[in-house]
C-alpha cells in the first residue's frame, strides 16, 4: 500500500511539509509506504477547459499535473497538503487540483474511484478552516472516502520550527496518519475476502434552467 503525499506549499520544506512528515512518519509505523510530491515553486496554469483530457487522458499543458498523474494510478491513497493564503488554499495547488481532478474525471479513469483521501493546511493564525473546506470538495465529488482525525487537520505556526512546537496539530497528523493506515488495511481485507465495488451507474447531468 501507498500514500501519495502532496505539497502544495511552494517552499519544499517549509510548515506544510513538516506537517506532512508528521503524517508519514505515522503511515510508515503501521506498515504503509510513502512518496512526497512537491507541486513546486513554478507557476502552474490554471484549466481552460480545452477537454483535451476527454482524448488523450493527460492534461495538454506538460508539467507537473502530468507527472503527477503518472504517479496516482498506483498509489492507494492521497494526502495534500497547502499553506492558507488569504483564507484559501494557496493558488497553485488549486490549480494543479483543477487540473487534475478534470482530467482523470474526463478520462473516465479509475485514478482516484473509491481511495482514501485527506487535505491539511497550515497557517501561521488564521483562515484554515475554509482552506479545509476548499480542498475536501475535489474528494466528495471524486467518490473518495474522506479520512479525518480527532480534529481538523491543521497545524499552525509562520516556520517549521514553528509546527513542531504545535503539539496538537502534530498529534492530529498523527492519528490522520493513523486513519489512513486503518483504512487502507480494511479495504484490501475487504476486497480479499470478496467484498464487491459498489455498482456504478452512468453518469447523470442535468441543468437547472429547462426549456
């Protein structure tokens, strides 16, 4: 089993990615393996919706979103982490997520079908609950299971050194870690022992003004 852990931040080992270690180092305890993605300090283009995906199943702008998805089919689970901006997630992990989440929803891929998947943000005061919020949205309407803590994955502080004196938030990324772990091993005792997929209906869309 594998957890791709995302970093949004710009800064490759800045708050969010301590946050995240935390996070590893539970997953890695309970038997689960590891990989960090660091989305970079590099621009990333936001979707302009060209439906390229629907053909070719990657993204028509090459850059890490490709990379990424290269890596997603044969992960187990996600965790993304971002730092608030502005009571947000931080512009390029929403962008990189758009971008994502629309191409393997166009490429009618498995990708993400039914994995586990977590966001923790980090914030030096403020604002992370919304990022939260922001950043769970990409799950629910992908059919993944949404795994939580004892409270919401946060941690806070304006330098690591910073989040490794928040000793709640650290437990938080901890028992996440945990969760996950949890999770993880359910599933594939689930599906050992012939546990069957939910069956999946055609997709459904219908606007809201009629004729």
């Amino acid at each position: 089993m594998k957890v791709l852990l995302v970093n949004g931040s710009p800064h490759a080992h800045g708050c969010t990615y301590a946050a995240l270690e935390e996070v590893k180092k539970a997953l890695n305890a309970e038997g689960v393996e590891t990989e960090f993605f660091h989305v970079g300090p590099e621009p990333i283009a936001g979707c302009t919706a060209c439906k390229s995906c629907i053909k070719t199943g990657r993204c028509i702008f090459q850059d890490r979103v490709n990379d990424f998805l290269d890596l997603a089919e044969n992960a187990d689970g996600f965790v993304f982490g971002s730092p608030v901006h502005y009571a947000a997630a931080a512009g390029a992990i929403v962008c990189f997520m758009d971008r994502v989440f629309y191409t393997v929803s166009n490429s009618r891929k498995n990708t993400f079908y039914l994995k586990p998947a977590a966001a923790i943000v980090s914030a030096r005061r403020a604002g992370t609950t919304a990022a939260l919020d922001q950043l769970n949205k990409y799950f629910t309407i992908s059919e993944m299971p949404v795994i939580s803590s004892r409270y919401w994955n946060m941690v806070h502080g304006a330098k690591p050194e910073d989040i490794h004196k928040d000793l709640e938030g650290l437990q938080t990324m901890r028992v996440l870690g945990r969760n996950m772990a949890w999770f993880l091993k359910c599933k594939e005792a689930g599906v050992k022992s012939g546990v069957q997929l939910p069956e999946r209906e055609e997709r459904i869309f219908t606007n809201f003004i009629r004729d």
